[in-house]
C-alpha cells in the first residue's frame, strides 16, 4: 500500500512531470496540464482517466476507485483511495493519466 510520498514519486517519475500548487494541494502536470491531484487527508489521488478507462477500473476496483460527482467526473476525474491501493496499480493509473495529458512527441517516452 502506498503513502503520499510514494505516490508523489511514482507521479514525478513520469516525461518532464512537474508538481505544482492547485488551491493548496499539490498536483501533477505535464506540459502544463494537469493529470493528478494529490491530497493526504483523505488518503485520496484524483487522476484523469479517459471515460472507458475510467469505467473499466472503477468497476473492476469498487472499494478503491470512484467517479469524481459532476462534470469532472463525466469526463474521467477518478479518486483513487491510495492508501489502500497496491503501487503497480498506481503506477498503471498514474500513467494513464499523465498519457492523456501529454503532447504526442512525449508519449512514447514512458
């Protein structure tokens, strides 16, 4: 199970991720984008997944991963409960984020 700072590892580790302040707590960009929020209380990663994707993981990990309410959420916002979830599960998650994110000449790079 993972901790905050493993979970900020794993996102850093991603092609050119930088952190930055999103309202007070730290997020994940990549060409400016971002592609994950990070909070510690709750144990809670938000990532943005595509829609499928977000369906696919939600429903294969109910206990763990849920729809952000609203708009967001429509367009794949996911909360991920990382502190219960294993680190390759994080590490696929985190990527698929950072893919949809990041600019075509970057995605071949992870």
């Amino acid at each position: 199970m993972a901790c905050f700072d493993q979970v900020k590892a794993i996102a850093l580790a991603l092609p050119e991720a930088v952190e930055q302040d999103h309202h007070g707590v730290p997020s994940f960009r990549v060409a400016g984008k971002i592609f994950g929020t990070l909070r510690r209380e709750p144990t809670r990663l938000m990532v943005k997944l595509d829609p499928e994707d977000q369906h696919n993981f939600c429903e294969g990990y109910p206990d763990l991963m849920a729809p952000v309410s609203g708009y967001w959420g429509r367009r794949g916002a996911t909360y991920v409960d990382y502190g219960s979830a294993r680190d390759a599960l994080l590490e696929s998650i985190l990527e698929l984020a950072w893919r949809r994110a990041a600019p075509r000449r970057l995605r071949g790079a992870a």
